[in-house]
C-alpha cells in the first residue's frame, strides 16, 4: 500500500480507462485531486477493499485501451482498489493476456496447438517468424484457441478507445499479412454443424437466432425455468437427481448431490458459478454453445440458481471467446431486462491462464488474485467463491439440465448406459474429414463417432484433451461412457476426441503437450512446477537422440508422473503426465 | 493505568475484536508484529479507525482516517465524549459503580461542541461523530496508541483523554475492550516494571510508599537508598542546567541524539564531570564519555527476561558468547557495586529475577520453570498456581467492585507550545519508519531497499509554494536552530504539515528543529510540534 512501483504517473488515457470500470475517484485517497476533505478525512478500508474482485476487469480495461499495463496504471489500480502493488503485479504477470512489456497496439496470436499443428500451423508460424522475426512482439504464439474444428486458428486484437478482438479460422498467411499491415479482419463466419442423426442438446444450433430472445421462446425456451419456478426447488433437485447426470467438465460429479449440498448450506450468500473457461487443447463444444444457444445456458444458470437459493451468479469465460462472451452478455441483458431472469449474472473474462478452470483457481481468480489452486477440502459446496458456498457447473451439465426440468429426470436417465446418463458432446478435430461437435448417446463406440467424423487410416486418437490420454487403434471400439473409457485406462475429460492419421510426427505432438503443461502449471506446488519442467526437458532430450538410453529415461519420466499424481494440489499436475505416459507407452512413440 | 502501567489486553483480543481506534500510532510501520495481530482482526470483520495528522500507511488499512491537527487529541475525545453522551450511549452502570469524578468529567467535555471540536482539529464535524457513536455502540472496542499521543507538552493529559473515553463506554476490563499503549521495543515495558523509572521499585511499587520502601530496604540487608522518587530524563538534564547533575551514568540509551533540542543537550553532556556510558555500541553519546563500559547484547548474548506490549514475560537466553571485552550488564553492575564496597557476588539472571519475584507480588508466579511451560506469562501471576492474566481490571466488573475505581479526569485542549506564526508557519511532525530505528545505532549498519536516507517531506503543494523540487535541499528553520535537508514531496501530507525522523543523525540533526517542552509528569519532550519554515538555499554562484 505504501509501497510504490517504480514506474512514473498513469497517462490519462489509462486513468480513464481504469474511471470508466470504477466510476471517477472520489477523494486525493483513491487516486483524484485533493479536495478540501481529504486533509483531515479519508474513508477507505475494507469498502475499498471489498472491490479487490475487480482487480481482473481492471487489468482487462487498461489492457484493452493500451495493449500493455505499465507500471503507472498498475500504480493507479491499485490506488483505486486498495492493492499493495507487489501484490497486484503478482496478479498482472500470473495471465499471459496482460503485457508488461510496451506492445503495439495490434497483437496477432496464432494457435500452434495440437489440432493446428495437424492443419500446418508449424509451417505458419515458420513464414510468420521469418517475416516478422520470433513470437512475443509483433505476433505471438498461444495455445488452444477452441477453433480445433476450423483449424489452423488466430486470435486478433486491436487495443484503443474502441477495443476490437475477433477470432479467425481458418486462418491463412495472407490474411495475416494484411491484418499486420493494417488491413481488414476477415468476418467471422457462422458456424455450421456437421451432419449427424437427431441431435437433442443441439437442436435449437443453427435454428435460433442466438441474438434474439423471442426466437428462442419460440424455440421452446424458458419453458423449463417457468416449470422450475412452479415445482420449487426441492422438485427440481430431485429430478436432477433421478436422471444421475454427471458434471460434464471434466470430473463427472454426480450433479444432483453437487446441488443439494449448496442448496443446503446453511452460509449465505451463496453463489453459483459457470464455468466457461474452456481450454483444453482440442475442446470447443462450451463456444459453440454460447455463440449458439446462448439463452439456454442462461436459462440453466436461472434454473440452478432457483435449486439452489444462489443470490449471485458469475460465469467464467475465457478471454479467447470474443463472440461468445457478447453473446452470452447480451442474452443475459436480454433476459433481465424482459423480467425473465432474476438472477444477477456476471459475466468475467479470464485472461489466459488454463488453470482456472479449475474450480478454485477460478474462484481466486474473479476474487482478483492469481488463479492458484486452492486445497480441498473444503469444497466449494462449503466454501467457495469469496468463502461462500459455491455451485460450479460447466456449459454443457446446464444445458442438460434445462432439458432434464421439462422431460423428467427418469425420462433424461433412459439415454445411455445404466452409469453414464444422457448425450454427451464430443469435439472431432485433427485429421477428420468433418471436423465439428457431434452429440451422441452415452455408451457409443468411439469408432461410430470417428466413422461418422470422417477419420481414416487412424494412428492414434488423443481422448480428453491434454490432460487425456492417447488411443491406439486398437483401442477405438471403447464405448463412449465414463465407466468404458475408465476401463480402459482413459478418460472422456473435456469430451475433445483429436485424431491423428499415419502421417502425424507424434512426438511433436507429445512435445508439444509437455510444452502445454510446463507453461500453464500455476507453479504454486513443487511437484506440478518442477514435475512438468522436468517432463519437458526429458522428452526435448529423448526426441533429440541424444544419451541413448531411452528406458532409464522412461523410468525417470514415470517416476516424475507418480509424484506428480500423489502429490500436486490440482488436476492439472495430476494428469499432466497422463498423456506422454501413454504416447510412450501406448503408442510406443519412441520404440521404448 | 488506575495503578497498573501497561496495556490492558492481550494480542488475541486484538484480533478478536469489533472495533479497534489506532490513535497517534503508525503501527503497521513501528509496531509490525501489533499490527499482523490487528490485522488479523480486521480480516476478520473488526472496524479500523486510525485519528493521526498523517495519512500513514495503517491508515490506509483503515475505515475511517480522522487527519486531526497536531496536538489537537484531547479537543477530539473530549468532543466524541460529548457526543456518546449526548447520544444515551454512556455505559451508566459501569460509570456509577466502578468510576469516580464522572460529573466533573461530563462537566469538562459539555464544552467541547462538534463545532468546536472540528475547528481544534480540522476534521469534520459529522466524521467525529460517526467515530464518536461507532467506538460507543461496539460490543469490543479497543484504543491504541503510541509516540502520537505520548510526545506532547501534555502527553499524561492527552493519555488521561483516551482513558476517559474507555471509561464511558465500559470498554476496559472485559475480554475484546482495552486501551493500550503500544511499546516500541521488545522491553520498553519490562524496564519500566523493574523500576526503570523515577518513583517506582520493581513491581511497579510505589518507592514513596514506607511499607515499600521498608520491605526492599529489610530483602537487600538493611540497604539505605532514598525515599523520594529521583529525577526523569528531561529534569536530569534540567539538574545538568542549573548545576546540581554533575556526573551521569548512562546505560543503552543515545540522549545526544535522541534528546529533543539537541545543541542544548550536547552542551549540558559535555559539560559533566564524569559521564559513564554502557552500551553495546560507540554511539554519540558514548564517544562524549570518560569511561566507556563495553556491554553483551541483551538479546542474544545474555540471560534474562523481556516483557512486551501485552504484560507477556518472556525468557530471553544467549545464543552467542559476547566480543572480547564486552560483558554482561548484570557482571558490569555487581562488579562496579564490588568496587564500590559491597560483594553482591556474581548471581546468575536466574537468581536476580527470583530475587525480584520474592519483593514483586505481579512477578511472584514465574519461575523459569512456568516461562518456559507456558511460553511466557502475562503479569500479574501472584503465584506459581497462577496463569497468569490475559486482560487487566476484570475487577471492576466485579460485584462489587474489588480495588479502589478507576477515576476520570477531566482534561483540557492544549495546543502546541511551539505556536505557527507567520514567520514559522508549518507545522513539523517527527516520527519513524519501518526500516530504520531510533536513532539508526541499530539499524543503519545494514542496508534496506527501502531505506532512503532523511528528508523534509512536504506535500506538493508546498514544495510548489516554496519553488523547490523533489530531492532539493532547503534549509528548514525552527525557534531553535536549522538544518540543511533534501526535499521528498510527499502527496499523503497535507500542505502546512511536514515530516521528518530522527534515524539519521548523521545525516541530518532533526532534533536540532525540535522543542524540549516536556510533559511535567511523564518526562516527554513535545518531539511531535515544532513550528517551521522552509527557505530554499539560494544557488551559489561558481568562483570564476
């Protein structure tokens, strides 16, 4: 608090971007001019302090009007805010979207992940460093930017008085060309669902108009909030229950027991979150959804928090999702303002950081600090967002809920096999003809979605993303449930379902997975911080050939991956290992 | 207070509070370790109001920041009293059965309108107020203070003001209420315990008090030694004044620089027949002695006890043997007593505080033994059954009463001696900062990135005033010397408020600025007003 950066005043330009969030200083004390108060009175404390959650939005306004955050505006927030500036460059240097560095107004950054690599995002960034020299200034590299489905992807952004960010995919050299040289940004083109046999999560796509709510009433929508709001919420909870869906983030918690624990907190307020955050390499099924069907999500995020007695609800979006994000605020400006939704939604945007998608990384992180995993127990049941008790539901699981409140929970539990109820949505990508979303019963081979997706001569399937694990083709008549794929060893994760054909360089692949992890661990635990460090350099050593002996390396890498799984907070050490271990041992990559 | 000098509460209740007043205390910067125990309050739900003339970095923390006028305390408490009173909010069954002089009291502060209380401090009417009826309407409430209440012409007074307020609202003697003055080192309480002070014996006892006076006399062997309590600091310098002071004995204590006025008391040592100086360093002070007596750090290479800001004894061992030809003070003192004439052997500190703890009845409970089981006691612990006492004055909420009541006082305003006037009209107040120490004799042997060496801080608006920029130098006068200082411009100050520490004497004799006007009860100089100008130093123009 007394402590100052080093850096000199904020610009005008920054304070007014930071006023624009918080309203005008009132007093010398926040950061304005004196008034003849402020010599002898300052109010201040924990009011002040209470509004440290604001921290991010912050972050994103000075970056959005200056491309960076300098040292001066960081000064200026943290005035603002209360926040020891130590502390809040902590924050500020924790999300990869915030500069520290002065940067051009224009940033360009190009997916090199593992879906675009498939589609010559390599060869891309190749062309771009040789024009416009290496990633980090004028162009930079990122990880999955959830376009898998129209690879290779880019993300553009214009910092200014009118910020201007849009996704772009496919994304081509010449149109990078003229977006660096201060030409127009390609429109983004509307989504068209691949061919698939009668879709029920994803009927209203493509039919409703997403920025419209009569042309979702017409399509049926808010019926279920309107059936909700007359059974009560003791009903919806048990219908919730009977139809034994599992939470479709990733973990595959039982829904129904998730909501009764909230709802039976006796803390208050309680909160509901929805977690938006999609960014498991190769998972896009959470944006299509919202730039979709965005009133159904908000619909489900009604319907939940009525179960549960939420005064509050916040959804969680990744900062990559321009379009989605627009969509879902003006969805929820829409229902408010129609008097359908009562509930008080915010929606925050990440700032490029895969962990916070887990669950107290995101709460910690619309609190405004870095997105550190917090221990569990307690849960967020107990004590979540802000310390209250907290409802966290992906995208997807509030979807399956708005259909579970009209046709029943018995009706919903009839799909699938007797453990894993309902339709479960999947995300092709890779080396697929028909890349896309394809919703499917529960319980269906993986190779009737493949068949259906368009993959041929199959070297390997990576299921559930980064934190997954790799198929062989041997392996791909595994049911597409969460007791099949266990079974196996694997895990549907995020439901992203990449494939690689013969002519995939899969050790670049593992590569770049290693990569992924080592730059997304938060660092907060020693296991994951070094763990994924060490995975890298060990796998860098073992594809370049040298040393030899691949087994004792092999030996040392499972070593590395058993103490990561004991021992790290989160899941995202836990399964960082997951992956490699099977390209390794599965596909036999290296031949050891 | 009412009998007891220390603090009534402990560092938990701190943090378990409801509302705590830091008054005249910068204490996350000088009492660190209070404020993560205060803070821990807060985080927990508890208010913060800080009343000091500086927005300081604890009143950043703060939920109310009242920026009173220096010396301006008692105008604002006598007010908030008023005002709790006015209010009903007066706790009129404690007053009735537990204080005494509560009428005179009410008398006293009737005066003291929010009107004029606001033009006395420059706060707002309407915030002295909200303070006012907060503190009252706490189920806890805490006051907190420091050198802000304590370095005035009038610091007794000023102490007596916030007293009263605890008093009004029964917030004294319950678990979560106190008032407490926090100390600046780890054994500032402990030295006044064992009687480091003019009228007290070990214990706290009153010296003048016969059955006292006897009772040590008849444990040290029919020992004579005065009845009547001696001189404080600032009388002993007055003594060196008139004459009748001539030879002095110093132990850890730096007065050449840390005496307010500091000509006037660097003449006065200089001018003793024999100065004797114990210390674990060369300071100032000990470099003017005729007999300098090299002494063991009492943190780390002696034997001993400490007693902190919470009553809490502590046991304090040697984790290192002293340099060469430094000793310990208990070695030093026996062996001076030797030449002097008596053998009082050579005890070790184990043996001196059970000696202690035979004529000190608040001590008599803490062996060594029940220290170190307990992790130290808080006082007092009149026997080794005991556990010794988390609040002071339980009593008074006894039925009835047990002890004598606590009394109000009724205390007026009294401003600074050190007037502003037209040729010194900006107020200069001194205090501390984290990273520095007193005098600097124990901290400026090492570095600290945030130490940035002594400056005028002023605020913008008066360095624009005066023309000068940040870094200048400019000659800052008061009534009673100048010195040369760089200029920091400071936007927390408000203009007409200036600041500066007395860390780097060598830098800069800040106390030079400073007046000697002393509270005639508690010895301390008014180091928080002096009335100052700033003139900038006109540019010299090169030899050609």
């Amino acid at each position: 608090m007394d402590i100052r950066t080093t850096g000199g005043p904020a610009t005008a330009e920054e304070m007014a971007a930071v006023d624009g969030l918080l309203g005008e200083p009132e007093s010398l004390w926040e950061g304005g001019e004196r008034r003849g108060s402020d010599d002898h009175l300052a109010y201040g404390g924990r009011a002040t302090r209470s509004r440290r959650h604001l921290l991010l939005p912050v972050l994103h306004a000075i970056q959005d009007r200056s491309g960076w955050v300098s040292r001066g505006a960081l000064e200026y927030a943290c005035r603002r805010l209360s926040i020891p500036p130590a502390e809040a460059y902590g924050v500020v240097s924790f999300y990869a979207r915030f500069g520290l560095q002065p940067r051009g107004a224009l940033s360009l950054h190009v997916c090199d992940d593992i879906a675009c690599k498939c589609a010559g995002a390599e060869e891309l960034c190749a062309a771009l460093e040789n024009a416009h020299g290496p990633s980090g200034v004028v162009w930079h590299r990122s990880p999955c930017l959830g376009l898998c489905d129209r690879a290779p992807a880019a993300l553009v952004e214009r910092a200014g008085m009118q910020h201007k960010d849009r996704q772009i995919a496919p994304f081509t050299l010449a149109q990078a060309e003229s977006i660096l040289g201060g030409g127009a940004w390609p429109e983004p083109a509307t989504y068209s669902m691949p061919r698939q046999a009668q879709p029920k999560l994803l009927r209203r796509i493509g039919a409703v108009d997403p920025e419209s709510l009569e042309s979702y009433r017409l399509h049926g929508g808010f019926t279920a909030l309107g059936r909700a709001e007359v059974i009560g919420s003791d009903a919806v909870i048990r219908e919730i229950t009977e139809s034994r869906l599992l939470g479709r983030g990733g973990a595959a918690f039982p829904t129904g027991r998730k909501w009764e624990s909230v709802a039976k907190a006796a803390a208050r307020p309680h909160y509901l979150v929805c977690n938006a955050d999609e960014s498991e390499p190769g998972t896009f099924k959470d944006r299509v959804l919202m730039e979709n069907d965005p009133f159904a999500i908000v619909e489900g995020m009604a319907i939940a928090a009525l179960a549960t007695s939420c005064e509050k609800g916040f959804l969680y979006v990744r900062t990559e999702y321009p379009l989605a994000r627009r969509r879902i605020e003006n969805a929820i400006a829409q229902a408010r303002a129609q008097g359908i939704l009562k509930l008080e939604i915010e929606v925050r945007r990440g700032a490029g950081a895969y962990i916070c998608g887990e669950e107290t990384a995101l709460f910690n992180s619309i609190e405004g600090k870095r997105g550190e995993p917090r221990n569990k127990p307690p849960f967020p049941v107990d004590v979540g967002l802000f310390g209250k008790p907290t409802l966290v539901n992906n995208v997807e699981t509030l979807l399956n809920v708005v259909d579970i409140v009209v046709e029943g929970g018995a009706s919903f539990a009839a799909t699938g096999t007797k453990d894993s109820t309902g339709t479960r949505l999947f995300c092709a990508s890779g080396h697929v003809t028909r890349p896309g979303i394809y919703e499917v019963a529960m319980g269906t081979p993986l190779r009737a979605l493949l068949d259906t997706a368009g993959a041929r001569k199959v070297q390997a399937v990576l299921l559930g993303g980064a934190a997954g694990s790799f198929l062989t083709p041997d392996q791909i008549d595994v049911p597409l449930s969460f007791e099949g794929t266990r079974a196996i060893g694997a895990t549907l994760g995020s439901g992203a379902v990449l494939v690689f054909d013969d002519t995939a360089d899969m050790k670049q692949v593992l590569l770049r997975i290693a990569r992924f992890f080592r730059d997304e661990s938060c660092g907060q635990c020693v296991p994951c911080r070094v763990g994924t460090k060490r995975q890298e350099e060990i796998l860098e050593r073992m594809l370049g050939g040298r040393d030899g002996d691949g087994r004792s390396d092999v030996l040392l890498l499972s070593d590395i991956a058993q103490a990561m799984r004991d021992a790290s907070i989160c899941g995202l050490g836990q399964t960082a290992a997951n992956a490699i271990a099977s390209g390794l041992t599965q596909l036999k990559v290296l031949n050891v | 207070m009412f009998g007891a000098g220390g603090g009534t509460s402990s560092y938990q209740e701190a943090e378990e509070t409801d509302l705590i007043i830091l008054w005249g205390s910068n204490a996350r910067e000088t009492h660190p370790i209070f404020f993560h125990h205060l803070l821990r309050g807060v985080r927990g739900g508890a208010k913060l109001i800080a009343v000091d003339p500086r927005r300081t970095s604890s009143a950043e923390w703060a939920d109310i920041w009242l920026g009173i006028d220096v010396g301006s305390d008692i105008a604002l408490a006598n007010a908030m009293a008023r005002e709790i009173i006015h209010a009903g909010l007066a706790h009129t069954e404690f007053i009735s059965r537990a204080t005494t002089g509560y009428e005179e009291f009410a008398r006293c502060v009737e005066a003291y309108t929010l009107e004029r209380a606001e033009a006395e401090t420059g706060v707002p009417a309407a915030a002295i107020k909200e303070v006012a009826l907060a503190y009252a309407r706490a189920e806890k409430g805490m006051i907190c203070w420091t050198l802000g209440i304590t370095e005035h012409h009038n610091a007794t007074d000023n102490v007596l003001a916030l007293i009263n307020l605890g008093l009004l609202t029964g917030k004294v003697g319950r678990y979560g209420s106190g008032l407490n003055p926090l100390r600046g080192q780890n054994n500032v309480q402990g030295g006044g315990d064992m009687g480091a002070i003019p009228a007290r014996l070990p214990g706290f006892q009153d010296l003048e008090d016969p059955e006292i006076h006897d009772k040590f006399a008849r444990a040290w062997g029919g020992a004579t030694f005065p009845g009547r309590k001696g001189w404080h600091l600032s009388e002993m310098f007055e003594a060196m004044d008139r004459g009748d002071l001539s030879s002095l004995y110093i132990v850890g204590e730096n007065p050449a620089r840390s005496e307010a006025d500091q000509g006037r008391a660097v003449r006065l040592l200089g001018g003793l027949d024999h100065l004797v100086v114990q210390d674990i360093f060369l300071t100032h002070t000990a470099q003017m002695a005729h007999v300098v007596l090299p002494a063991a750090a009492g943190w780390a290479e002696s034997e001993g006890t400490v007693t902190n800001s919470e009553r809490r004894v502590q046991r304090v061992r040697r984790a290192l043997e002293p340099p060469a030809g430094a000793r310990d003070d208990i070695d030093i003192i026996c062996e001076l007593a030797r030449r002097l004439g008596s053998d009082w052997g050579h005890p070790t500190a184990e043996q001196v505080w059970d000696e202690c703890r035979s004529l000190s009845p608040m001590h008599a409970g803490m062996a060594y033994r029940r220290l170190e089981e307990l992790g130290g006691i808080q006082w007092p612990c009149p026997d080794e059954s005991h556990r010794g006492t988390q609040f002071l004055h339980a009593r008074l909420w006894k039925h009835p009463v047990e002890g004598p009541r606590a009394p109000f006082h009724a205390v007026e305003h009294d401003p600074p001696v050190d007037r502003l006037s037209e040729e010194f009209p900006i107020r200069l107040t001194t205090g501390r900062r984290l990273d520095s120490f007193n005098t600097g004799v124990q901290t400026n042997e090492y570095t600290s990135p945030l130490r940035k060496g002594e400056a005028l801080l002023i605020s913008p608006e008066d360095a624009q005033r005066i023309g000068v920029e940040d870094g200048e130098c400019v000659r800052v006068s008061s009534r009673r010397g100048s010195v040369d200082v760089n200029v920091r411009i400071e936007p927390t100050l408000r203009p007409g408020l200036a600041f500066m520490t007395l860390h780097f004497p060598d830098q800069v004799s800040t106390n030079i600025l400073t007046i000697d006007a002393t509270d005639p009860k508690s010895g301390t100089a008014e180091f928080k007003a002096s009335a100052i100008r700033i003139d900038k130093i006109p540019a010299q123009v090169p030899a050609s």
